[in-house]
C-alpha cells in the first residue's frame, strides 16, 4: 500500500511538472511578444542606467550612445529622451533636442519639465509663436494633486512650472516685439501681453529676474512709475545685481531726478568693478560724470556733502588682481553694502 502511494504521489509530480512546463512553453509561444518587450525592457533600463551615470561624470559622448541603445530597446523611457535632448541643447545641436523633448512629450503629455525646456529651445530657434502654445498648454494643464508628507507635493511643483511657463511666456512675446519692427501697434501689443505674462510670474515665482523684467517692459512701454516700482523690488530681492540698478538709473535719469541716477549709476558701476568687467564699469562712470555736471549746474550742494561721505565709507574696499573687493568681515563695510539694498525714489515707486 505504501509502495502504491509513493508511486501514485511520484506520478502526480511528474504530471503537475509537465502540464506546468507545457503550460510556460504554451504561454511562450501563444504570448511571445509579450516576454521579447520585457526583456528588451529590462535591457533598456539597464543601458539607461549607465547612461544616467555617464551624463553625472559629464561623459556626454557616451550618454548619447547609452540612451540611445536604451531607447530603442525600451522606446516609451521618456525620461531617457528628455535626459539625450539636454545633452544635444549642451553640444548645440537644438533640431535633435527638439526631436526627443517632442518623443517624450509623446509618451507622457504632462511631462511638464520637458515642455517647459521644449519651448525655450522652440523660442531659440525662432519658433517663438509655437513656443508660446506649449507654454500655455503647461499653464492650463492642471494635474490631479498628490501630497504624501516628506515624499510627493506635485501641487508646489505645478506652481513653481506655471510661474516658469509664464515667465518664459513674457520672454517670448518680448522676442515678438523686437521682430515686429517699426509696426508700433505690434510691438506695443506684445509687450502688453509680456507685462501681463511677467505680472503672472511675479505673483509666483517673486523672483529678481521676473520682477526686474516687468520693470524692463514698463519702461519700454513708458510706465515709469511701474518700471520703477518693479526694478525697486527687483533690487531688494538681490541688491549686488548691477542690472536693476542701472536700469533704475537710466530711468531716473529720464524722469530728471540727477541725484537718484547718479546714485544708482554709482552703485551699478561699483558692482561691475567688483567683476572685473571694465569696458562696462568704464562706459559706466562716464555716464554718471555727465549726470554730475547736470547735479553741479543745479548746484545741489547736498549731493555733494553726500557723495564725500559715501567716498568715506567706499574707502574700507580695496582692489585684488584688478576686481574691487568687499571685505564682508568689516562693520564699517556692511553698512556701505547694506546700502545697495535701498533703491533712489523708493519713496515713489513703493510708497514707503
């Protein structure tokens, strides 16, 4: 009875064996594409991988070459597109980039990233009204929110890629402008739309560029009380800039308050000493020696008094290899540095 038993239990083995091994080949056959997809999957994921730690160590050639064997044997890895298009924006070559943000964006629609870097190259290859699609396709795309706590906010993400969206919105309907010529109406149009696009980004992103490029629209669009309230807060947001405050100069200088431009072309030009950049520091300060003969001709004696007592407090920074320096250590120097946070004519742009 028993030696019946272990036979029947050996044969039992045997059968459930070969209807299982039958069964895997049936399914090989019947499903073999299926099986051939996930290993060239797997393979896919493995020359991503390398390619991942190619692009780290800067070794584009070999990136290239690794994303690409990874594409091809998995063609939906859309983040291994969207990794070779930066690297073809890196050598130049922006009709490739285009081609793989576009694979990418193919697969996955709402590859926000991609499409925010899609159309800024669109823009660089004058592409620019394609470009602006794109950028409101990211503004009116609005995903189903997910917060786990310490992992996953794609709500800020979302945010913050609107806030780039509209800023580089603004930057492409400024391009509009510059391309409409001598058409007034046009070009006014587009800056129009460009200061709306910037208000946007502003409101999100508070950032020094977006605010000191809505100031640059205003004053192109002769706004100067809105140019110089966003320069202002342009200046606050990163005071050792020298863009805004010579474009606030310019601006004061236009609006003939001498005494504001004089200060900010100062501050301007000491900011570029302090990079080295002496063609600009030079044009600079060739600019302010005109704007203090027009302060001299209207003997403003207080500006004066002011500038040796500014002189006083500049005399703390010295000059290393040909650069002005601020030694950040010195009490007396931190105050003088803290100035370049105050813009001139606050008191009328801001209101303070």
């Amino acid at each position: 009875m028993k030696k019946l038993k272990k036979i029947f239990e050996s044969t039992l083995v045997r059968i459930i064996s070969i209807v299982l091994i039958a069964g895997f080949a049936l399914s090989v056959f019947f499903f073999f594409d299926f099986y051939e997809r996930q290993i060239n999957k797997a393979k896919g994921f493995y020359w991503v991988n390398k390619g991942d730690e190619a692009f780290k160590k800067s070794d584009l050639h070999n990136a290239i070459n690794y994303y690409e064997k990874g594409i091809k044997l998995h063609p939906k890895h859309y983040r291994a597109m969207y990794n070779l298009a930066n690297i073809y924006v890196v050598y130049e070559d922006y009709y490739k980039a285009l081609e793989n943000y576009k694979k990418a964006l193919e697969v996955k629609p709402d590859y926000e990233v991609a499409r925010i870097d899609y159309a800024i190259i669109l823009g660089e290859t004058f592409k620019t009204d394609e470009a602006i699609e794109q950028y409101k396709k990211v503004i009116v795309n609005k995903p189903k929110f997910i917060k786990i706590p310490f992992l996953v906010d794609n709500k800020k993400s979302y945010i913050h890629n609107t806030g780039v969206a509209y800023y580089n919105m603004g930057r492409a309907y400024r391009t509009k402008s510059l391309l409409a010529g001598l058409d007034k109406t046009k070009r006014t149009e587009y800056l129009e739309k460009a200061s709306e696009s910037y208000e946007e980004a502003v409101d999100i992103l508070k950032s020094y560029n977006s605010n000191y490029n809505l100031g640059l629209i205003h004053q192109l669009l002769k706004n100067k009380n809105q140019a110089g309230h966003y320069y202002c807060k342009a200046i606050e947001k990163e005071p050792m800039n020298y863009e805004a405050h010579f474009n606030l100069a310019v601006l004061l200088n236009d609006m003939k308050d001498y005494t504001g431009a004089a200060s900010e072309f100062k501050k301007a030009g000491l900011l570029l000493d302090s990079i080295g950049d002496n063609h600009k520091t030079r044009y600079i300060y060739d600019i302010l020696s005109e704007v203090n003969q027009k302060i001299a001709i209207n003997n403003d004696s207080d500006y004066f008094k002011k500038l040796r007592a500014e002189e006083e407090k500049e005399s703390v920074a010295t000059y290393k290899n040909g650069k002005l320096v601020f030694d950040y250590d010195n009490d007396k120097n931190n105050e003088f540095i803290k100035s370049f946070s105050t813009c001139a004519g606050r008191e009328i742009f801001i209101g303070e």
